[in-house]
C-alpha cells in the first residue's frame, strides 16, 4: 500500500500527554500516530478502509470460500465455472412425455337432490310420531298421525246423505216412468211429465255433489296419516307430540332430506365454457370432490379413502353478467354419505387429456424479460440458462412445447444463485416423512402417567 502523505506537524504542546494510536483494521497496513491536530483528517481514511474490509469478507461468505463445498476442477468455461469455483447445491426435476389432464379446479356447495318440509295438510291435534331423529326412511314410511275423528264422522256424514240422495233419485226414476206411460194415453199433462224430468236430473245433479263431498272427506281423513314422500334422512323434530298443528303452518313437522344422490353446485370463468361444452359433447365428464386434503389423520395412520367422484349433469342456460362466471350441476352417488348438503368442497373437474407432451414441474421454469426460461443441467454439472415455449398449464406442471427434450434436467431449487455456466451440484429433494398421530393416554386419577389402577399415588414432580 502506498504510503501516505504526511501534513505538517505542529510541536505540541509541553503539558499535554502523547494521545494513544489508533488500532489498525484487519488487511491495512498501521499507521503512525497522528498527532491531535492530524486526527480529524486521518479518520475518514481508516472508516473507507473498515468499510472495504467488511465488504470483501461479506461477498467472500457469500460465495462460499469459507465453506467446505467441494471445489470443481473443469477446464475454463464461462465465468460460473472457472476452475476452483465451488459448485452450488441444487434440486432439478426430469422433463417426460406424459399424457397431461386438463383439469378445473372450483368451489362447490353440496345440494340435497329432494328437500321435503313435512307440512300438515288438515289441522288437528298430533296423536302419533312414528320417526327418529337422524332416522333413514322410504317413500310412503307412516311418520306422523294427526287425531282423525271429526274427519271420519265428515266423511259418515257425506256418505249417509249420499245414500239419502240415492233414495229420492230412484223414486223419482218410477214416477217418471209411470208419468211417460199415462202421457202416451193423454192421461196427464205435458207440463207434469217435463216438471218429473227436471226432478231426475236434479237429483242425479245432487247425487255427483255428494260423491264429490265424499271424495273430499275421504282425502282429509287420509291427510291425517303424513308419509314420508321421497328417501331421504329425517331432519331435527319441531313439532312435539300432543301439539295442536295448523293446514296453514310454515314451520312444518319436520324436514326430510334426500342424500343418495347429491348434487354440487359450483362456478367456473366464462372463459371455460367451450372447453366444458366440447367435453360433454365429447360423454360423460367427470368430476372430483376433494376431500382427502381436508380430513384429519387416522389413529392407526391408514390413508383416508378416496375423494369422490361423480359427473357433470347440466351447465346453467345463462352467464352471470355480475361475477362473469357460469354455474354448473355435478351429481355424486354418495353412498357413504360424505358429502352434506350445505357444506362448501373443492371440485375439480377434467375437461381434456393432452396426450404424448413433454411435461415440466411449473417450480422448474423461471421468468424472465425475454419471456419463460430455465436452468438446464448439462452432463458437466454446469447450468445453461435456455429459453422454452410453454404451452397449457395444468396445476403444477406445464407443456414444454420448444427449449426442453426428454430427460433433460432442469434446477428446481437454487436458481437464484445461479448464471449462466455456474457449476451445480444436484442433491435429492427432501421428502417429509409422515408420523401417524397417536393417541394421548390419561392417566388414572391420583396415579402418576402409566401407574396400574389402584397404585397409590407418587411422590409430587420436584419443581
């Protein structure tokens, strides 16, 4: 280091002591002591001096010469791969050929394909309630009786006068036979003879009347037994038993609730829909609730079982000009009843299978001003920045469709440390290693944790 020019010292003065020198920073040669009236401008070289000092220790960590990372010995090459470079740690994942489904993923609300309110049709007092809670039942299952007496004796009393008005008619049936037999010897009036007629017909009139007021008091009466009209599950009860109920209630009895099938509804980006419309021209399309994700671990640490599956039934006949999407109606069998109705799932719905692609996990492409790139790794465990051409994106893989071939490799972790020609070091990805969830044992009361029942109780823990 050159040295530095000295400025005029003045004597100091006799009473004064020596000030102490300065401690010299790591890499810079000592400097004599500079006298008090010299130090103001000696100190801003010794802070550039520091602050060089502290740079260069900080761009050498950063490169990793501190490091035990294994040094490459490759020949020349570009400036990431120069001899006695160490070579930085990297995951990469293989680009394949595959077949790549395209696939939709929307929220959904599970829907009840029937939801019955079971309504009294009659008013009357509840004399029978012939259901469970949560209980499953069949179209025409007996789940309430309402007291029927007055509507019995109602429909008694159609019945007698019926049978009254029946009577009469057949009375008047002879006299007017009798009344055509005297017309035709002129033994009575025209006049008599059309007054007979109109008495029939008055009574044959009455006589539907009645089958009509039977008719009605048979329907009543049959309303005071309630059946079950569809399959479903039985609902929470409202009404107790003994309770006068009303034709015109609105609460209802209780609510009755088909769930095999169900439906999902859900919405998709106006966007999709030529997709979604060639897919059902194309059969049946299926579609996935996905719930595996959601569901808590088992005890005994088995896999949950599959996410259902169901299929696309209809698209809704207009598009909702507020959100710019469209709905959609999936069905599912739901044998195991795990989809209820009300609840909110994740759908995802495949419209496509792209076939024979060249596929790359999306983590592996990089973005640049030039558009999409990504650090392939060479057979000399160098890095080449190339540029691709990407195609459909499905989840988190993308079509390669130009810049990549089969079984080339590309840097999916690291790639911020890295240039073009920068020497790698591929490791394995780490897989995290799922521990079942035991089950936490309580120990007996008065006993320590794992004490046999019965045992006395142990000393308290020491603090």
């Amino acid at each position: 280091m050159n040295d530095l020019p000295r400025p005029p010292q003045p004597e100091p003065p006799l009473a004064s002591p020596t000030p102490k020198a300065l401690p010299a920073p790591p890499e810079v040669l000592a400097l004599p002591a500079p006298q008090p009236a010299a130090r103001r401008r000696a100190w801003p070289w010794l802070l550039s001096a520091a602050l060089l000092a502290a740079a260069g220790g900080g761009y050498a960590w950063q490169q990793g010469w501190f490091g035990a990372t294994p040094q490459v010995t490759t020949g020349a090459g570009p400036a990431g791969a120069r001899r006695g470079m160490p070579a930085i740690p990297v995951t990469a994942a293989t680009a394949t050929v595959e077949n790549l489904p395209i696939l939709l993923d929307a929220l959904g609300t599970v829907q009840a394909s029937n939801t019955v309110t079971i309504v009294p049709q009659v008013s009357g007092r509840i004399m029978e309630i012939l259901f469970r809670e949560g209980q499953e039942v069949t179209a025409g299952d007996i789940l309430v009786r309402i007291d029927s007496r007055s509507y019995q004796a109602a429909l008694d009393q159609a019945v007698a006068t019926r049978a009254q008005r029946e009577a009469q008619l057949a009375n008047a049936r002879r006299d007017l036979q009798r009344y055509t037999q005297l017309a035709r010897s002129s033994g009575t009036s025209q006049q008599t003879l059309d007054t007979q007629r109109a008495t029939v017909a008055q009574l044959e009139a009455q006589l539907q009347f009645d089958d009509a007021t039977i008719a009605n008091a048979q329907a009543q009466l049959d309303d005071t037994t309630i059946r079950s009209p569809i399959d479903g599950r039985i609902g929470l009860r409202q009404v107790d038993i003994g309770n006068y109920v009303q034709s015109s209630s609105t609460t209802g009895i209780v609510v009755v609730t088909q769930l095999r099938p169900v439906a999902v509804n859900f919405t998709l980006p106006q966007q999709t829909l030529p997709q979604v419309m060639q897919a059902l021209a194309g059969g049946e399309v299926p579609v996935e609730a996905r719930l595996a994700e959601s569901a808590p671990p088992r005890a005994d640490g088995s896999p949950p079982p599959a996410n259902p599956v169901g299929r696309l039934v209809t698209v809704d006949n207009q598009v909702d000009a507020t959100t710019g999407t469209i709905r959609l109606k999936a069905e599912f069998p739901n044998a195991d009843l795990r989809l209820w109705p009300g609840a909110f799932v994740n759908t995802r719905i495949q419209v496509d299978t792209l076939r024979d692609v060249v596929v790359l996990p999306l983590v592996a492409v990089q973005r640049g001003p030039q558009g999409p790139y990504a650090f392939v790794v060479k057979d000399d465990n160098t890095v080449e920045q190339r540029p691709l051409t990407l195609g459909t994106i499905a989840g988190q893989q993308a079509v390669v469709l130009r810049g990549m071939r089969p079984g080339e490799r590309a840097v999916t972790s690291g790639a911020l440390r890295l240039v073009a020609g920068s020497a790698v070091q591929v490791a394995d990805p780490v897989v995290p290693v799922a521990v079942p969830r035991q089950a936490r044992r309580r120990p007996p009361a008065g006993g320590a944790p794992g004490a046999p029942a019965g045992a006395p109780p142990g000393p308290p823990p020491a603090p």
